[in-house]
C-alpha cells in the first residue's frame, strides 16, 4: 500500500494563511489539503439570543476542481454532502467550547477544500479546530470575548478494513478498496463526540469495530499533539 496502515499521514500547518480572518490556517493531511478560515462577528442566531448564549458554526465546500473532474460550484457548496459535513463540523467545534462565555458573538469556520485525496472531513475538523482557537484568542485578548470559552480540543481521522486489514487515515485510494469505513471525532481526553460508519463491500464485527476505534483513538492524539503544538499557548494555561 502507499501508505502506512496504522499510522496518520503527514500533516502540514501553516498558520494565519488569512491576513483579514481572526484566525486561519492551510491544513493539509496527506495530499487532502482544507483551507479553514474563522470570522468572529458580533451577532448571533435568534435561538442563541433566546438563550443568552454565544453560536459557533461551521461551513463546508469543495472547490470545483478539488477532485479529478470538475465540480459544478453550486453543487460543490450546496449540496446534500456539504451540508452534512458542515452540520458535522458545527457539532465538533461546539463540543469543546462553553457557548455561555461568548458574549453576543458567533465564530463561523469556513472550511474549502481546495485538494481531496481521502479524509476531507477529518481535515476540516482539525484545521478548523486551529482556526477556531486562534479566533477565540483573538476575541479574548482584545476584549470581545468577555471569558475564556475553549473547554477542550476536538480532533478527527478515519480508519477502516481494506482486504480485512485496519487501515488509519485513509486516502481515496485506500478508501474505494474498504470494506468499512469509519470516521472519528474525539475530544484529547479520549471523549467520542461523533462516529459515522458504514459497511462498503462487508459487514464488520463489534470487535472489529472497537479495534478501529483504539486505533482512532491514538491517531487522534496525535493530530491533536500537533495541532494543539501549532497554536502554542491558550489563556489559562
């Protein structure tokens, strides 16, 4: 195979890709590459005003050649899957943050996907995790934010069975030959937030399953070792 089985691929960060977004980052995972961009904006939705708490939320897209044809542009950023995704990555991001300490702000990351080769989603969500922190760093140091609202970190990968073998971080090219396939999302203190699996082309067992998931689990540590690394200290550390 062209990748290892058991470990991620190569992750690049580069950080404040933006000049004008509160925070930003290019986040690449293999050849998968996600610009994630986040906007701090002094508004909220009504039922966050409801409730007197702050909104983080999520936007995906796919660029229209980010594939090996060309997608149309309204479909590449309105379809069914990009809003699952982004609906996905909604729910992440605001798993690790206190959305009371916000103020009357919301957070939107937008996460373009501006190269695919497998894991897109998981890309996002841990390019946009980098986005987010450095927005809520931003927000809290000039005195937006009223207090610190990041409770945790969130990172995520895919794993699955090719040939009956547990593969982590599967490329497109290992991913068309799965016979399941499983993304992960966890918090660094090995909390799940969300699992999407499917069987491909077989059933897979429950201990088949939790394997993939310890694998998931150590993978994620990783990303978020350097994720976190990359974005350096957060007030109240």
């Amino acid at each position: 195979m062209s990748v290892p089985r058991k470990t991620v691929r190569p992750i690049k960060i580069v950080r404040n890709y933006v000049k004008h977004a509160e925070g930003s980052c290019l986040f690449s995972m293999g050849q998968t590459r996600v610009l994630c961009v986040a906007s701090l904006e002094n508004k909220r939705p009504p039922h966050a005003e409801e409730k007197n708490i702050g909104w983080v939320t999520a936007e995906y897209a796919m660029l229209p050649r980010a594939g090996d044809k060309r997608t149309q542009r309204s479909r590449a950023q309105n379809g069914g899957r990009a809003q699952e995704i982004s609906r996905l990555l909604g729910r992440s991001f605001r798993a690790v943050v206190d959305l009371a300490k916000l103020g009357a702000n919301q957070v939107t990351i937008d996460c373009d996907v501006l190269q695919a080769d497998g894991g897109t989603r998981t890309a996002a969500i841990n390019g946009g995790m980098i986005a987010l922190a450095d927005a809520l760093k931003h927000g809290f140091n000039s005195r937006v934010i009223p207090a610190w609202p990041l409770t945790g970190w969130v990172g995520a990968v895919s794993a699955g069975l090719v040939d009956q073998e547990p593969v982590l971080d599967l490329n497109f090219e290992l991913d068309q030959k799965a016979d399941c396939d499983v993304n992960f999302v966890m918090t660094a203190s090995g909390k799940l937030v969300e699992v999407q699996g499917t069987a491909e082309g077989a059933t897979f067992s429950e201990k088949q399953f939790l394997g993939l998931m310890r694998m998931a689990q150590k993978g994620i540590g990783s990303i978020i070792q350097k994720t976190k690394k990359s974005v350096g200290r957060l007030p109240g550390e």
